[in-house]
C-alpha cells in the first residue's frame, strides 16, 4: 500500500488530516495508526464481496496505541478518516482493528464517496 501511494504523489489523507489539525488547533493532533498488510491487493475494480474478502485481518495496528487513545472514549474523541467510499469495506476493517486494540472510532470522515 506505501507503494500505491508513493505511485499516487503520496498519502493525501494523512496530508489532508494534518491541513485540517493544523486549522483546528493544537488540542487536535493525527496520529497515523493503522497499516494494511502486504499481502492485500489493490481495492480497485474489485466488488463489495471481494473487497470484504481481500480485508479480512489485513487492516492491523502494529504499535500499541498512545494510553490516552485506548479505553479513553471519555477523554478524547477519534474520527478515522478516509479517502474514498466505495463499499465501506476499508472504514470497516479499520474500526474493526482499531476497537481490537482498545481504541473507539467516534465516527469516520470520508473526502469522497463513489
């Protein structure tokens, strides 16, 4: 996925969500968390059966999560935030990781919806 990204120009969701931090204030901050597997395949052209397939364990949060993420839904609120919406397999699996390693998504930001 570094790949496909690099192919891209570069990660224009983190960039995205750091424009945004930046404008907020300092009480907002991205911490990238999430890695996809390099055994995926590229998403593209693939249909929502397939999508949910090529996902399945491959979203994962290699490091442990900074103590205030985990089990802190109180004291702060996280949004994932994501470039595109197709099927909701991607957003899905991130949550779904995520809550495995004890940090509740509030809601998911998404830049574009096909």
């Amino acid at each position: 996925r570094r790949l496909a990204a690099r192919r891209r120009g570069g990660d224009p969701v983190t960039a995205a969500a750091a424009a945004a931090a930046a404008e907020l204030g300092p009480r907002v901050a991205v911490i990238p968390l999430l890695r996809t597997a390099g055994w995926t395949r590229d998403s593209a052209g693939l249909g929502a059966g397939d999508r949910l397939a090529n996902l399945h364990d491959a979203v994962l949060v290699p490091a442990r999560p900074p103590p205030l993420l985990s089990g802190a839904a109180d004291a702060v609120t996280v949004l994932l935030i994501d470039d595109v919406l197709t099927t909701g397999a991607t957003a899905a699996a991130a949550v779904a990781a995520l809550a495995e390693a004890g940090v509740t998504v509030a809601a998911t930001v998404v830049l574009a919806v096909v």
